[in-house]
C-alpha cells in the first residue's frame, strides 16, 4: 500500500483481535505509524506476526476502564467495535461502548476518531443490529473529537463472514431455493479496498466530521454475486429459486445448516441484504482516493488464492463468542472457583514429541477430532440448535494455531508450542469447559496427556457432567487413543 502519511503519528486500534482490526495493524504499521492495540485480554494478541511492534494496553469500551492510558498521545482512534452474534441487549451494550470511548477520547484531546459501520438505506426502517451500527456512528459523531465513519455493504475477503456465507452457499448448492433478498442491489468492497480508505481517512482534514458511504465499482444483487462466484471458482452455474415466506429469522437458520457462519451471526447479516445498499455519491474518492478500486471477480480471486494458500490472516471468528471471562482457569491454585470435574487421560507413544504435537496442533477443522465423529458432530447440531456456534467453524490456518483462534466450536486460550494446547469451549454450557492436549518426555518415553475439565453452574451443571459422564469412555478414550496411533503411523521425515 502506497498511502502516505505523516510518519509517527500514533493510532490506536480497538478491536484488534477482530477480522478488520487484525488487518488494519499491519497496514498501519506499513504506512508508518506507531500503533496502540486496545484489548481485554492482551494475551489474545501475543501470537500475531505483528505483536512485537505494537503497544496494547489493557482497556474496555463499555466500562471505560484503561481508556484514559490507552487514548494519551494518541492521534487517531480506530473505533472496530460491536456487537455483531452477541446475545442480550447488545444496543445498550454497543451504545454504552460509543458514549464511553466519544467522551474518553475528549478528554484524552485525540485526534480524530475512525470508525467502519454498515451501508443502510437511509429513510428505512433498520434492522435491530443495522439500527445499532447506526446509533453508534451517530454518537461517535455527536463527540467532542472529529470523527470519520466509513459506511460499508458487503466485505470481500478471505476469512470474512459475508464472504464465507456466499462461498459456502455458492460451492455447497448447485441449486439453492432463497428468499426475497437476494435481488437486493448491495455494491461489495474487496477488504483491500476497505483497509486502504481506513488509513486514508486519517489524511482528512483535521476538522473532518461526517460519514462517507464506500464502495467497489459494481453493484450486484445477491444472485449476481452467487453466479460471479460460481464462475470465478470454476463451479457449474448456480440454479436459484426466490420464495417469499423466508423470514430474516428462518433465513438465517438456513445460513447456518449450510454454512459455518452460526445463526446468531448470520441473522445481521441476512438483515443488511433486506434493502438495498448502494453508494449515493462516493466522496471519499473526490477527496482522497485516487487509487482504482478492486471488482468484484478480483476480490474473488484474491480471497480464494488466500485460503488455496492457507494465508488467511483473520477471519470472521477471530472475535471471542460471549462468554464469562471472570471465570477462574484451570490453572488456578487451588482452583477457587469450587466444583471442577476432571477427566483425565495419558498414552505412551511410540513416537517423538514432535510427531505427537503435529498432531496435536493439527486438530479440528477438515481433520476432525480424532474420535466418535457422530457424537461430536451431534453436540455441534445440537449447539447450533440453541443459539451457539455450531459445529463448522474450522480453523483459520490448517496446521498451526495462535492464541485467540476459532477453533470449531473451541477457543485457543493458550499455545506452549511442543507441550501444550488449551482450548475453551464456546459451546452452550451450564459451566465453562476447557480441553487440554499436552505432550512430555517422562523417563525416556514421550507421553501424551489429555485433560477435559469442566466448571458446574448450579444443579444444572451438575447434572450435565453426571448425564454425559458414561460416553467419556468412547469420546475421550478414543481421542487419546486415536492421536497416539495418528502420530505413531505418520511421523515427520
């Protein structure tokens, strides 16, 4: 990227762990600023290629809490929150956030404030998470900082969640019934495009304090982009067949048996293509952007090179499910948090450590989990059932994980490459639940060490582990088993 800045300006990026913020950290980094990563948890970042180039500083939007520190000195904040696939009420939640970090970056004396939001008609009546994207760009705006909100339709990219829906819907349909929506007039932008006018809107006048609608260079309706798909990727042309009694509500459930992006998701997703999103005048481009921006066949092939290539830096899923990060650790001395039950499982394997972490670390996604595959795709229905992640998330990189990523319906919570592997479970629970997959050399023999721990909410956690407790044998017996023979059958040459 070719952007030209005044170099040393310090930004911060909320949302860093997320499918945009993620992204934008290194193209800030390019274009010659310092950068401050804003986080709950720090540790989500430690593993990202660009970790040691940045400042994170501990904070949270909603409470205000580390925003005094985080926002001092700093010369623009990029504002990559919401609440997108949360449940409760997240508007109060997201406005709560908007009116926090509008009046700690006034008091901080930033800069500026950069904020991505959603292409929605104007005049109409919103969504739910449409209304919210709104509300948070008027109140941004409505702040004692100069604030630029970029508006945008559908994003591009590998690992994004509108791009994940058209990809799986496209490659697993050939002929799919749909509903009304997908004649909808939406003008897509490749997340190239999107990253580089993020940065941009940095070199704005400094009095800057208004939305520009973006953009790429097309406008498609739903069924276009499902035939461009079709064509790009080398797929037969795609038979579709509008019905008008899907709701956004059955739409979205639709989505999620299909797709890996869960319903909780895809619901604000199915709603954005309800009406029309189209550019009303592009003045970002009068104003700053002369670049040429990428079509949409492009933007196709340049996500589908990236995932062929297993270069998918973020995706939709980077971004923690709701979960209670109070919660004690496993690894918490005496584990205060009372009742743990703990299932615990270790095999001598006739293989090197290293054999026996590739393995591990090649877990879930395509691989699977080395186990009864109908029990653990059962509880991945199941889940999707009652409002969780689903079965399908996969994995963001096919053979290593970093702290923070998605990991089927798991999340790595931590990596000690070549010993440990643990993962939170973001399944629907009455209690949270870890999976831990550890390696060792214990007198000369390399042992494999497996740990299901799980933390009872009231009697009906209880009940749970005592209902699921018989078919540990077979689920994590097996798993222990499985991975042991895996590595003693495929060692690494």
């Amino acid at each position: 990227m070719s952007t030209v800045v005044e170099r040393g300006r310090l930004a911060l990026v909320t949302g860093a762990s997320g499918y945009i913020g993620g992204r934008l950290v290194p193209e800030l980094l390019e274009a010659g600023y310092r950068v401050r990563c804003l986080a709950r948890s720090p540790e989500k970042l430690r593993d990202h290629p660009w970790r040691e180039r940045v400042e994170v500083a501990r904070g949270d939007v909603v409470s205000g809490e580390g925003l005094d520190e985080a926002l001092n000195g700093v010369d623009v904040a990029y504002y990559l929150v919401h609440s997108m696939g949360k449940g409760g009420d997240f508007e109060s939640v997201d406005a709560q956030g908007a009116r926090t970090f509008a009046r700690a970056a006034g008091e901080a004396g930033a800069g500026r404030v950069v904020y991505l939001g959603g292409l929605a008609p104007r005049g109409r009546e919103l969504s739910a998470h449409m209304a919210s994207r709104k509300e948070v760009a008027d109140l941004l705006l409505s702040g004692p900082v100069p604030t630029v909100v970029l508006r945008a339709a559908v994003i591009l990219g590998s690992g994004s969640a509108s791009f994940e829906m058209l990809r799986h819907l496209t490659e697993r349909l050939p002929v799919m019934t749909t509903p009304r929506w997908v004649h909808s007039r939406v003008q897509p932008i490749a997340v190239r495009d999107v990253l580089r006018l993020l940065v941009l809107a940095d070199t704005l006048p400094a009095d800057t304090d208004r939305a520009f609608d973006i953009g790429g260079p097309e406008v498609l309706d739903y069924a276009g982009m499902v035939e461009r798909f079709a064509a790009e990727a080398g797929l037969a042309r795609r038979l579709i067949l509008p019905v008008p009694v899907l709701s956004p509500g059955l739409s979205s459930l639709w989505v999620g048996l299909i797709t890996p992006v869960p319903p909780a998701v895809a619901r604000p997703l199915v709603e954005s293509l309800r009406h029309d999103a189209v550019v009303e005048r592009d003045e970002l481009s009068d104003l700053v952007d002369d670049h040429e921006r990428i079509g949409f066949d492009r933007a196709v092939a340049l996500a589908l090179r990236r995932i062929d290539e297993d270069r998918v830096d973020t995706r939709w899923s980077s971004a923690a499910w709701p979960s209670a990060p109070s919660d004690p650790l496993p690894t918490d001395p005496d584990w205060s948090g009372g009742s743990l039950y703990t299932d615990r499982r270790a095999r001598v394997v006739d293989a090197s450590v290293q054999d026996v972490w590739r393995v591990i670390e090649g877990i879930g996604g395509e691989r699977g989990w080395y186990s009864w595959p109908l029990a653990w795709a059962a509880r991945g229905w199941i889940d999707l059932a009652v409002g969780g992640v689903g079965p399908r998330r996969g994995r963001r990189d096919p053979r290593r994980l970093r702290v923070g990523d998605s990991l089927d319906f798991w999340r790595v919570e931590e990596v000690v490459p070549g010993r440990l592997l643990r993962l939170r479970a973001e399944m629907r629970l009455p209690g949270p639940a870890w999976l831990e997959l550890g390696v060792a050399r214990a007198r000369g023999r390399t042992v494999y060490h497996q740990r299901a721990l799980f933390h009872p909410r009231g009697l009906l956690g209880h009940l749970y582990w005592q209902a699921v407790r018989p078919f540990h044998g077979v689920v994590f017996g097996s798993m222990a088993t499985n991975i042991a023979a895996r590595a003693e059958r495929d060692p690494v040459e």
